[in-house]
C-alpha cells in the first residue's frame, strides 16, 4: 500500500503539480475540502465531548485544521488568482454521539496518512508554493497524530486496536470503491457521450420547439393547474 | 399527522417537521453541515427535527418532496439537448447527476429514511412557493406571486389562492416558463457583476445604490417586454448550455467582460470608485430597475385577476427588499406578506404546510425561530488563550487577547450590562435561545453595534465578517425608535422580518449612519415586543436616548450563520469581535494580566 501510495504521488507530482493547472487546482479544492471536513468533524466531537480540559484542546485543534483550509484557500488565490470554489460535499457520520472516542481514532488515522502522503509531495518536488504550505501543515498535522494519542490514551488498548484496524480497512475498502466509482463513471460518460451524439440530433429539434412556446394562459385556456392529492398511507 | 417538508439537491437544502398542522422544527442544512447554501440531502436536519418533535422516522406520515424530480428531468433533458451538438459537455454532466442521482427522489428518500416509499410523495415547486406563503400568511384569500430562477419549468407564477372546506386552493392564472426567467436575468447580470449567482444576488442590489439606471434601455433588449410577461432574449443569454457562463457573444460585444476585482464603493466612507466600477454600478442599477418594474406588474396583474387586495409573495426575488418596498407601495394593495424565508429554502416549510393543509390540518404559525437551541459553554476557563493567537483572521492589526473571560448573569443585569457594551462602543455577538431559519438573523444569531459610528461598520466588515464595504449594514430598533428614525413604519411581519428598504429621517441619518445605505434607505427589523431583542433596545435607549443598534448576521464571509455557541466562540476567537453573548452567559476579551 505503501509502495503503490508513493507511486502515486510520484506520478501526480510529475504530471499535475509540478505547475499552475487544472490538475493543481483540483488537488488544491480536495486538500481544502479535506482540512475543512477534519474541523467540522472536531468541532462535532466538541460538542459531544463532556469533559472540559479536551473540550479546550479540542476547541484550539478545530480551529487548527479550519486554518489549514484557510491555508489552501490562500495558497489558490495566489497561484490562479481566484477564489476557490468549495467542494461541499456531503458530510460523512464518523461516530455515534454516544462514542465519541471512536471520531479521535478516525482522526488519528486521517492525520497519519494526510502527513504521510504531504510529505510525500513535499519530497517528490512539487510546486514551489505548494511546497511552503505543505510543510507548515505537516508539522502542525504531527502535533496532532500526538494530540490524538492522549486523547486515545485513557481507554482499553484492545479496543482502541481493532478501531483503528477497522477504519484503516474501511479506508482501504473505500479507495477501492472510488476506483470502482470512477472506472463505472468512465463507462457512464462513454454511453451518455454515445447517446448524444449516436440519437442526440434526433430530439434536439423537439426540445428547441419546447423553447420558442414556453408561456402558459393557464386561465384563458381554463386550464388550472391543480393539485394531485397526495395518496397518503397511514 | 405528522408530515417532514424536503428540499435538497439544488441549494439551500432544508427540512421542516408539521405537526397536526403547526411547525415544530424546521432548518436550513448549512446549519449543521456549515457549509453555505448547502445543497446536499438534509441528513442532519431531519435528525434535528424528528429529535425535537420527539418522534422516530416511523411516526412520519407523509414525507413531501418540494419539487417535481420527473418534470424538472424533462426540462434539463430538454435545455441539454436544445444546443446539440454544442453541448456534449454540458449533456454529459447533467445526465450523468440526474440518471445517477436526482431522478430517483424518491427512492432515495425513502431508503436514507428507511420508510415506505409509498409515504414519500413530490409536489410542484410552484404550488409548493404559493403555499409556503399562503398558508403561514394567516388570510382568508389572496392573489399570490411567486418569482424564481426556475423551478421545474415555472419561473414565475400569478395566481389566486382560497379556502374552500377548510382546504386550499391554488388557482394559477398565468406561469412563464424556463428560459423566460427573471430571477436567471437577474443572477445572469450577478455574474456579470462579478458575484456568484445563487449566493450574492444581494450583492447585486446593494451594488445598484452605487450607479445611475442609464442602460435600462439597453438591458431591456435582454430582457423583452412582452404586455406584463417578459421573454428573455437568448441571443444575449443562453441557460441552456450553463447557468453559470450563460453570456453569448453578442451579449459580451454589447455589455463587455463579466467584472473581475473589487469594488472600492464603500457604504461607510467617501471612496473614489474608477470609471469602469461606474460602469458596472449603473448596469447594477439598470438591472435592479428592471427587475422592479416587471414584479410591479406581475404584482398589479395578480392583484388585477383574482381581484383580491391581498398579496403573498415567494420565491427567491422576494428576496429584494427594495422591490417589495415598491411593491407594498401598490395602491390597490391592502395587505401584503413575505414569508420570513421566501427562497427554496423556506420550500421544506411550504410542502410540509401544503400537504398538512390538504387534510384539513393547518394552524398557520408564522414562528420564525424554528431552528436549533443553543446552550452555554462550559470551557471557557480551560482554552489556553494565547495559543489561539496564531489562528486569528490574517490581515488583523489588533492586539491579540491574553485571556477570554465569562460570567453569568441574571435577566436584568444581562441586559444592562450588553446595552452598556454596545454603548461603550463594542461589538458583540448575541445569541440566544433558537436560531432563526432564512438568511436573516433576527436577534437571535446576531452581530450587534452602534448605529452612528461608521468606524464600527468598517471594523465589523473587515475585521469581522471580511465583507464588501459596498454591502449596507441594516438596523434593529424598538417601536419608539422606529418612529423617530423610519419616514415610515407598520406593525407587520414586513417590518419585523426585514423585508423592505425604508427611508431613513433626512434628520437622523447620522444617529443611524452605519446602518444606513447611501441611498438613504435600511431594512429594519422592528423588535418584536418583550422579545429579548426588545429587552435590550430597551436598556439601550436609557443610556443612548434611542432604542436601535445596527444588527447584521453572525457570520463570516462565505460561512452561514453560526447555530451552536462553539461555532460563535470560533469567529468570536478568530476575529476582533470583542464580546460574545451567549443565553445569559457574557464573554469578553482581556488585554490585561
Ligand atoms: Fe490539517
Ligand atoms: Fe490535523
Ligand atoms: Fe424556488
């Protein structure tokens, strides 16, 4: 895994982060959307969190990461000269609000493996700037892999164990699915492209007619337009 | 009957929970998942709901999707395929979202709800804006206006809506229909202004007080006049393809470049702005003046064809609090009401009303405070203040606080010990008990601060919420104060909500000058009475002689408005706001050891 990870970021580094492009900015938009995710996942942890001494610590840590978001938002704005656009993709649920301990383990995997593969770029030579901002982050990302070791200290090392296994197989299982996701989306694209162009024209005439008579009189017709009762099962 | 209102899947994500008729929950998405204008499946809100209403997903009657999935298929089918073979792109993404995704609603629903999909049902976007404000309105009868972008293929709809048999009824009179839209005329110019469509339409409007309307003419050959409908002239602006680069080339040969940089108009200092940020203020104001004109007379018509004197209105234009200010203005207008969030966004709000009332269950509440709870924070004594110095906003010149300090104090003394703050000059967070839903904070999620000190509203805008100088600041005021400071005022929803740009007393515009805009109007909130709001103009007007403070949202800059205290005390941490208000417990920066 380690091997293939190191490959890849060999690769992406030489093709698509050695310079300003569309490959870098997207890289940027997902570092970002990840940063920000790790705050909002914090900032959840903090509210379910009782104690207050890692509510504080938790507190600094979730501003921390909305930093490193911020820090790629900055580092966007330089290189394109516009304002990056956020992801927003939906919010996944780490833990359960009764388990809040278990969102500390996640984090303490996303940490390791985020300062990993940074460094990692940071090695393979990528763009200047990107190099800076990295660097700054990785340190910060190593306090925090710390951090969430305290915070794991205090429960049953058997149980923290196989956690941790079990997110690292999830993740693992996860980069698969998005492989998979991507491979089926090449597939789907491919057909769609195949429709529009293959039968596309056919329909095209049709739905240009639906443009030119787009206003209804709904009362001079006496039409209304009413409303389907809902078939409501109780 | 308990029936949940969804909206998702285009922006501002929402549910609503309707309880034998009244709402008893209902949220924006970008609450929870502080992701702005978020247009993901309302996960977390509906959790929130169904927790505040003390129910499982099992006790859900109904659960009423704010749009028609099929019929709004057809159009984006219809708009991909209309540019052939130009927008093979275009044709790709959308079909692969809507084939993947979108078309399947209600299966979707019902498997991330794990209920019966039989329960699950999909209403029209139209029906669903004119019930939102229909039926929270409270009358009898009424002609009702709903102005949009677009919902499936409506993009503004007149019509009139009743009772009958303790049920009601929409009667359309007239719809246009996708491209035809003014609400897309209207974002298209937001983008060409330089601002995101969808999110800063506001932006556009603040922007026109800057310029002259002296392109209206030329504008209209964009947007076309057609008796009271309008048609949007596709040679300029093509939807089809993007509704994000909709200009064509003869639009960019009349008009120019879309804008790209930053404006130096400033609502709070005299700022020289260069010829070509005229330019674009004066298209601004063009545009703004043709959007009035045209919801003028789709208001009068509606008045006119259901011969009603009642008007509800919906739907993002009712947005522009300048315009419905001019609506209002219709002579042959006796009653008129804004539901609080007139946008997709109030839409959950709307299905779940409609379908409620549909069954004969409908107890029209106009509660505006729908959303979460905040509650005090215990940890304040434990944050290491100094480390947090280096996650401050960058940019700020302030020094940096050495300790945060918090107490608790009773009813009365909170309110005496806030107004004293605001009096002395400080900025102060206030939130309290449930947050509001729709994209204004009233009093219960606000930043608040004196109404004549300008050097406050450039401090707020750049150290604060990191926001255009451009942008006018409004102002919250108790009944007295607003008889003092408004040319006009009334005991409506209107006044209460936001909703209208009022003129401002020539004499007292410098005792309310940060929450004026340079063309001498604000959009008030008048205090609802013995509201805590209320309670501390109260407080306020002792020491001042004037019960109002300029009240904006408690956000940052491309954030939505904070809901939990933690997400407070994280812009109250980051930025130079100096003192943070949440329930009864006080908050303020010390400088000192
Ligand atoms: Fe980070
Ligand atoms: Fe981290
Ligand atoms: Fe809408």
């Amino acid at each position: 895994m380690q091997f293939l990870e190191r490959l890849k970021v060999n690769l992406m580094t030489r093709f698509a982060w050695k310079k300003p492009g569309p490959r870098l900015a997207e890289t940027l938009v997902k570092f970002e959307a990840t940063e920000e995710d790790s705050s909002w996942h914090l900032l959840q942890g903090l509210k379910q969190e009782k104690d207050c001494q890692k509510k504080a610590k938790l507190f600094q840590q979730v501003l921390e990461e909305f930093r490193h978001a911020e820090e790629f938002q900055f580092l966007y704005k330089e290189i394109f000269a516009k304002k990056l656009k956020s992801l927003k993709e939906e919010r996944q649920e780490l833990f359960r609000k009764t388990e809040v301990w278990k969102l500390y383990a996640f984090c303490r995997i996303g940490e390791e493996s985020a300062a990993k593969r940074f460094a990692h770029i940071i090695e393979a030579d990528c763009e200047p700037r990107m190099k800076r901002v990295l660097k700054r982050i990785v340190a910060d990302e190593e306090g925090h892999i710390e951090e969430a070791d305290v915070l794991l200290d205090v429960l049953p090392i058997h149980e923290v164990t196989a956690e941790l296994r079990r997110i690292r197989l999830k993740r693992f299982k996860e980069s698969w699915m998005r492989m998979g996701r991507h491979l089926t989306g090449i597939i789907g694209k491919s057909l769609l492209l195949g429709f529009y162009f293959g039968i596309g024209w056919a329909f095209s005439k049709t739905a240009n007619a639906r443009f030119i008579s787009n206003r209804k009189n709904l009362k001079k017709e006496g039409r209304e337009l009413v409303y389907e009762s809902p078939r409501i099962v109780f | 009957m308990k029936v949940l209102g969804l909206s998702f899947d285009y922006h501002d994500s929402s549910a609503a929970l309707v309880v034998d008729g009244s709402v008893v929950a209902a949220s924006l998405e970008e609450r929870f998942s502080r992701l702005k204008h978020d247009a993901n499946f309302p996960k977390q809100s509906i959790e929130f709901c169904l927790a505040k209403a003390k129910i499982d997903k099992d006790a859900i009657d109904v659960v009423a999707f704010y749009e028609n999935p099929s019929k709004k298929f057809g159009r984006v089918l219809a708009a991909a395929l209309a540019s052939w073979p130009n927008s093979a792109k275009e044709f790709e993404s959308s079909m692969s979202q809507w084939l993947g995704k979108k078309l399947w609603t209600k299966t979707r629903i019902a498997s991330r709800l794990g209920i019966d999909p039989k329960k699950v049902i999909t209403l029209d976007h139209h029906t669903v804006h004119a019930a939102q404000a229909f039926l929270s309105s409270g009358f009898q009868e009424s002609a009702f206006l709903v102005v949009d972008a677009v919902g499936e293929w409506a993009t503004t709809s007149i019509g009139r809506a009743y009772w009958k048999d303790n049920k009601p009824e929409f009667q359309f009179i007239r719809q246009s229909e996708y491209p035809n839209s003014l609400g897309l005329f209207y974002s298209a110019f937001t983008i060409f202004l330089g601002f995101e469509a969808m999110n800063s339409e506001c932006s556009t409007m603040a922007l026109a007080a800057f310029g002259k309307p002296q392109y209206v003419q030329k504008i209209k050959k964009v947007l076309l006049a057609d008796g009271n409908d309008y048609k949007l002239n596709q040679n300029y602006l093509n939807f089809h393809r993007s509704l994000q680069l909709p200009f064509t080339k003869e639009f960019t040969e009349e008009f120019g470049s879309p804008f790209n940089g930053k404006y130096s108009f400033s609502s709070f200092e005299k700022k020289e702005a260069s010829e070509e940020e005229q330019y674009y203020a004066d298209i601004a104001a063009s545009v703004q003046v043709i959007f009035e004109e045209a919801v003028i007379n789709l208001a009068k018509e509606a008045l006119k064809k259901s011969e009603s004197k009642n008007l509800v209105y919906a739907g993002g234009g009712a947005l522009n609090c300048v315009a419905n200010e001019k609506i209002r203005k219709i002579s042959e207008l006796e009653k008129f009401y804004i539901p609080n969030e007139p946008g997709d966004g109030g839409s959950a709000v709307g299905a779940a009303l409609l379908v409620s009332a549909r069954s004969g269950l409908c107890s029209g509440t106009r509660d505006v405070y729908t959303g979460d709870e905040v509650e005090p924070l215990t940890f304040i004594d434990q944050i290491e203040t100094k480390e947090l110095k280096k996650f401050r906003k960058k940019g700020l010149t302030s020094d940096s606080p050495l300790s945060y300090s918090s107490k608790t104090l009773s009813d009365k003394d909170l309110y005496v010990e806030v107004a004293k703050a605001c009096f002395e000059g400080k900025v102060v967070g206030w939130v309290q008990d449930k947050a509001e839903i729709g994209p204004r904070a009233l009093g219960n999620r606000s930043i608040l601060f004196r109404a004549d000190r300008r050097d406050l509203a450039l401090k707020v805008s750049k150290a604060i919420k990191d926001r255009a100088l451009f942008r006018p600041y409004a102002l919250v005021m108790n009944q007295n104060a607003a008889n003092q400071i408004l040319e006009e005022s009334d005991s409506c929803e209107l006044f209460e909500w936001m909703q209208l740009a009022i003129p401002v007393k020539e004499k007292m515009i410098n005792e309310v000058s940060s929450g004026v805009h340079i063309d001498r109007t604000t959009r008030p909130q008048i205090a609802k009475q013995k509201s805590k709001i209320d309670k501390l103009l109260q407080e306020y007007e002792k020491m001042s002689g004037l019960g109002c403070l300029v009240n904006t949202s408690f956000n940052e800059s491309g954030l939505p408005i904070v809901n939990s205290a933690e997400e407070a005390l994280m812009q109250f941490a980051r930025t130079d706001l100096d003192v943070l208000v949440v329930g009864n417990q006080v908050i303020v920066k010390e400088f000192r050891c």
